[in-house]
C-alpha cells in the first residue's frame, strides 16, 4: 500500500533535494512535484532530474497532492505554508522537516486551513553541506525520523507518514513537540551552539595565527569545524525558534565546564579522570546503537 | 642517509605502536627496540611482531640505541626518563611525542644527563582509540609534527629528528616550547575539554533519558562523542601540565559563549548569521590545508 501517490515539496536545500532522491529510488511510483523559492536552484534541480516537475510558484507545486513536505528554515514554515494554503486539497497531509518542532507546529496550524492534516516531522540527519546537489537518497537510512502531531492530530494522517518515512529506510519515532525540543536542544542544538562559538574563538585570537590553528587543527579542533561549517540561516532559526530549550541545557553546560575549570586550576586530576572514563563509555553505546561508523577517526583516509 | 640506526621506543600505546609501525615500513633497516611497563601489553606487542626486540625493562631497551622515544603520558615522561638516565649512550638523542611541551622540556632536563641531546617533539595526529592494537603505519602521514629544542639544544640533533620524522611522512616545524602549548591548547587540549564537557552534561540530564541522547545523536552530538572517547589518563596529564594556557583559552571562550547566549537570548539573529557565516569559512581552509577529508559527513557511509 503507497501511503501517498502524490507528493510536493517545498524547499530543494539538502533535506528537500535528499527526500526527493529518496522518493525517487524507494516510492519510484510516486509523482513527485517540488519547488524553490530560487529560480537557480529551481534550474539546477531540473537538471539534476530530482523529480517529476519543478514548478514556478509554491501554489503550483501542492496543487492536487495528498502529501506536502515543507524543506524550508523553520522561521520560514509560517510564511511558506501561508502560501501554499489556497491551493491544498481537502485531506491533504502537510508535514515538514524543521529541526524545531513546537513553533512550527503552531506557525502551521495558525496558517493552514482546518481542512487539512498537519503531522510535523523531524529526521535527525544531516550533513554540513547546502542545496540540491548536496542531497542523497541513503541520508535518512536508520537514521530516526520524529514525527510531533498535535494532541487532535487524525491517528490515519499519521500512520500514513510514519509508513512513509520507514519506506525511505528511516526509524519513526513519536514525540510531544515540546519534549522534542528538548531532547534536540541536547543532542543537536547545544553541540552546533558550541561547536559555532569554539571556531569563532580560535579565529579571533591574536597570540595564534589563523594558520597555525589551520595547520594543527588534527589535534581535535577539524571535527568542531565539520559542524560549525553547517547552514547559517537554518541554524539562526533554530536557537531563535528554541530559544528557552536551548539556554537551559547552555546553562547546564556551562555549570559542568566551570566544574572542569575548577577542577584543573586545583589539579584535582581524579575528577578529570574519572568524568574521561565515563564519556569514553558513552561512544560504544552510540556504536551499538547503529548511530555511528566504528571506524576509528571516523575512518578518516591515512594513507 | 639514515637519520638513526638503532631507535628505542618506550610506551606501545596507540602513538608508540604507531611509531613502530611506522619506522617497520619506512626506515625497514633501523634496529626497532620497545618497552612497555605492562606485561600485558608487551605480550600483545610480540604477538603483533612490531619490533626487532621487546625489552621487559625500560632500561634494557635504551642501551645501544642513538634515538629513544618516550612515548608515556606527559606527566609520566619524568619518571620514565630517570628510568633509562643511566643506560643512555652519550651522544644519544632523547625525544618524546607529548601534547604539552615546556612542563616535558623541564622534566626530561632535569632527569638525564648532560652527555645526551635532548629534541621534544609532539606528531599533531591521533584517534580516539588507545593500545597498541590502535596503531597504524600511516598515522603521521601529512600530519605536522612539532619539535621544541631548548634553545641551547644540538642543532644536528634537531636536524637529525627532523629528518626521522619527514621519513615517517610528518611534516615538520620547529617552535618554541611555551607557544607551543598555547597554540594546542586552542587547537587540541580546547577542543577536548568541551567535548569531554557536553558529553558530560548530556549524560547527566534527568528531563532527557541516556537512551534519548544515544538515538538522537546525529543531529551533532555523535561528533562530539568520538573526541570525549579519548585516552583519560593521557588527557587528565595534558590538561594538568598545560594549565596556564588552557584557562586562558577557556577564559576567552567562555565569553564569546557568553555573547551568542546573549544574542538568543534576545533575538539577535544578525549576530548570530554573521558568525556562522564566518565559521562555515574556517572549514574549508582546513580541507585546503588537507588536514581534513573533503568528503561531506566525514564520509561516513549512508548505504
């Protein structure tokens, strides 16, 4: 059973392209319309033949679907969904791939008609690259997908989106918006808060050169860079959209990094160790969990 | 030219037995002793036949030898170098391969005697794994690695470790000692400590459960766990004997967390565009540099 035979798309950035990609190869029966608000990337994603028309307007694109997936930054989802409100069919399911769940669940709801089903949606995947030609069809493989529907959400809606993401290899997961934003605020908005501010602080220092900081960044300092080199208008939207999550969990973290300091300005040197050998441990569980390659260095080429 | 003919290593961890590796393929004529203070491991070492000779003291693999290489945590350089003081042939060069350098430069000083040369050195390279099973031939390949003589150290001494090290594939830089470890507090000894830090925080929270951070953790967090999975007795030892300089760099971010907390907290998305902006630039001249892959997502596989 085809849990939807046709599908729009709004936004053609890395998520979008990637589900496209990924309807294509998994749903081949699908008819898949997508559409940009850019009119180059609207040329590049025709010529990248990512799907079966590549419309002008956003109107044009949900005209006659039974699925929409808005691919766009999460403060963009109001304004996106208001345009397209017009031109959706009654029943139609509109789902999203925001990484913020509780305001786009509202900005949704505030601008799409009751006629239709709002089931939210987050796969927790990713790259650090932009735009179309940086999608790929396996990105949401045993990757987990969370859908947040509202409390009155219609129980169909969802089991046909939840059919659809675990067709396109991922896990689905249902959760309450809000404790969403938590938990994301934790494994994935704090580390990119952190990640952004730590290269920030090695380019401004004046007693390093930039090169310098370039040239041994192999001691630890290049993995921070693969996550502060993510999309900078998605991520102003996330910590804006998520604003309480995210300084609470800051708030912890910066209570735990002052505990570190004082423990090295005291040199109490079983306090670090003992913390060192306890998040050592917690990288084999994500291993065991599939949500990471065992390749040491994550495999990184030596030769 | 053969920089060294005979070369003893102490200490197969994951640099150590990297080293020996290293030295079997590229300089296969040198006369490779080692020593490890564990039986246990010295067992494996044979096992794995990654030298010409494994000693069950340190001092028996020193004698003869015109290179020794500490290969021990920082702050066990001093008691290993008073270990081997007697043995040394005059003439000897004495190196090791610590992340901190002006505390080893004291240490491996006041320890040996005045008859051997002694050229620190510190190979930016690593994994996050430990043991003698971790290391790999290619470890040091395109990888700096950073000598810091005294400055009334020999100058051919200093050659002849540059020279050993180029053959191992390094690239090699001379610096000071004390800028030395400012310049890896930013790059290396920062880098962990958050990670070791979020890490921390994460396992820590009550409103979010372990099994939430681990399934979820693609959204950035994984990243963050592979550099906190490093070795903690290494890792306790750098930030003790690098304490000045890490509270430095932790000072200064600190504060810039402090102003990009400030900026959500009042919704200054300008601010915070304008530094994601920047930092997404940073990356990129680390992949030129080619001290990291260009592949998006460390390449991890998505098949």
């Amino acid at each position: 059973m085809l849990p939807f035979a046709r599908v729009g798309i709004i936004g053609m950035g890395l998520i979008g392209a990637s589900l496209a990609r990924a309807v294509r190869a998994r749903l081949p029966t699908v008819r898949l319309t997508v559409h940009d608000a850019d009119a180059g990337v609207r040329e590049r994603v025709r010529a990248l033949d990512l799907a079966d028309d590549v419309t002008d307007t956003a109107a044009a694109c949900v005209i006659d679907a039974d699925l929409v997936i808005l691919c766009v930054p999460v403060r963009a989802m109001g304004a996106a969904a208001a345009e397209i409100a017009d031109d959706l069919s009654a029943g139609c399911v509109v789902s999203d791939v925001g990484s913020v769940k509780a305001s786009v669940l509202a900005d949704l709801t505030a601008a799409l008609p009751p006629s239709v089903h709002i089931v939210p949606a987050h796969p927790v995947a990713g790259t650090e690259k932009s735009g179309p030609d940086a999608g790929f069809a396996t990105l949401f493989d045993g990757r987990w997908c969370i859908l947040t529907p509202g409390p009155d959400a219609d129980a169909t809606a969802v089991a046909r989106v939840t059919e659809f993401w675990t067709r396109l290899g991922a896990n689905v997961e249902t959760m309450d918006p809000a404790h969403h934003d938590l938990v994301l605020a934790v494994t994935s908005h704090l580390p990119h808060l952190i990640a952004y501010t730590i290269v920030g602080t090695a380019s401004d220092l004046e007693s390093v050169t930039r090169s310098e900081v370039i040239k041994y960044s192999a001691g630890g300092f290049r993995d921070f860079t693969r996550i502060a080199a993510s999309d900078p208008t998605m991520w102003r939207d996330v910590f804006l959209s998520n604003k309480d999550a995210v300084l609470d969990v800051l708030q912890r973290f910066s209570e735990d990094l002052s505990a570190l300091q004082r423990a090295i300005r005291w040199g109490d040197g079983d306090y670090l160790h003992a913390l060192f050998t306890r998040t050592r441990a917690v990288r084999r569980t994500i291993i065991d969990a599939g949500q990471d390659t065992a390749a040491d260095d994550f495999g990184r080429p030596h030769a």
